[in-house]
C-alpha cells in the first residue's frame, strides 16, 4: 500500500519539475522531496530532449544528479538561477520557513538567494501556523562553545546534532557542525534569522524569513 505522504511529496516534487522550461538554469534542493522532482527532470530531459543546468545544494543532491542524468553546474559559472526547487521543514501562512533536517540549509540559502523564482515543494504536515521547530544553525567548530553560549544569550536552547549512530557530531558538506536550537514558538521569524547570523562563527541558519515575496509553495495532493 502507497504512504499518502510519500506520494504527496512525489506530487509535489513532480508539480515543481513541470515548472522548468527548456534552457533554464535550476537550483536543487536536498531532501526527500526535491528527488522526486529530480527525477521527474531526469525524465523530461531524456524524453524532451530538455536543456536545463542545475546547481546541487549537496554532495549528496549532487549524486542524485548523476543517477538521474541532470547535467550539473556552478555558482561561478552561473550566479543567477531561473529557479530553485527545494523542500522544508515546517512553512507558515507567510511562507516563512524552518529547514535544515538534512544539514544542507547553508548552501540552500545561498542557492535559493541566487534564484529569480523560490519553489518549495512540501507535504500537508509541513504547513503550521507559526514556525516553532528547533532551528538548525551551521556553526564554524572553533566557534561551537562561544555561539551555543550566545545562542543561550537569545534565549534558545542549542544541541549539538550528532550522527544517527551518536558516534560524534554530524559534520555538514562544508566541514562544519549543525547545531539545532529550541526557541519555542518563533514570534519574529526576519527578527531571529538576523539575530543568528550576528553571531559570530555562526555560518548560516535554517530560518528562510526573507524571500517570501519570491517563493511559491507547493502543497502535494492539493491543486
Ligand atoms: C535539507 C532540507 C530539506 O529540504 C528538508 O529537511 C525537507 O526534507 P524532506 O523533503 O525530505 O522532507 O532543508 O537541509
């Protein structure tokens, strides 16, 4: 029997690959849902005879690439995108969002940053009202004791996220820990982002407040 959740991530994922066009340079996201719109452009490429680039958010989106025949790209070579596909963890009715379960939020953010269109393909469960999940900060090790003090000084309460088999810490595709912080119920979403990112050895943070205007959520199972 199909897992209705799995199939509205497929959905989604497949909505968001129909959006490319011919000649596009796409951003590609981490995460179970963005696959299912990669492979879909896998599809379209060898039955369309598609040209489209993409720009992976990780090694591990980078690997999917391949599998799926999806011609890669740079930053470098191409600092503007036409679109960026990407998942998220929990998205409010603003379409600010928490992302970073996968530790790929750094890259994420400088991908979806670069991209004219933000298309963020997500399961019903995803949606809340306000954002209140743990955020995940990407965090320089030298730094890893002066942040979580900071962050403590904000008013979050910050884990260091270990790997499945607890055996150390997770270390991002950049080299750096993933720090995920409690801050309950997140009242200004831009206000925290900000805040974050002020600190110093701080990389990056998993709170998307500030492209609101540019996204377009897409909700799998609902037209
Ligand atoms: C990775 C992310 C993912 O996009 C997010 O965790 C959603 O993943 P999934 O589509 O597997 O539910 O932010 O850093």
């Amino acid at each position: 029997m199909s897992d209705p959740v799995v199939e509205a991530k497929r959905d989604a994922g497949i909505r968001a690959a129909d959006m490319v066009k011919d000649g596009m340079v796409v951003g590609l996201g981490t995460g179970s849902t963005v696959f299912f719109a990669m492979e879909r452009l896998g599809e379209r490429i060898k039955s369309e005879g598609l040209h489209v680039l993409g720009v992976p958010t990780s090694n591990q989106t980078a690997m999917r690439a391949e599998e799926y025949g999806i011609p890669l790209t740079t930053l470098t070579q191409h600092p503007q995108l036409d679109l960026a596909i990407d998942g998220a963890d929990q998205v409010d009715p603003k379409k600010r969002m928490i992302k970073g379960r996968g530790a790929a939020h750094l890259r994420e953010k400088v991908v979806a940053d670069a991209a004219n269109q933000f298309v963020v393909v997500i399961d019903a469960g995803k949606e809340v009202a306000g954002l209140d999940a743990a955020v995940p900060i990407e965090v320089l090790p030298f730094a890893y004791g002066s942040v979580v003090r900071r962050l403590r000084e904000l008013g979050g309460e910050p884990v260091m996220r270990n790997g499945v088999k607890k055996d150390g810490p997770v270390i991002s595709d950049n080299g750096n820990y993933v720090i995920d912080c409690a801050f309950g119920a997140v009242a200004d979403p831009a206000g925290l982002e900000t805040a974050i990112n002020a600190i110093p050895g701080v990389l990056g943070n998993g709170i998307f407040a500030r492209m609101t205007e540019k996204t377009v959520v897409i909700v799998g199972g609902r037209k």
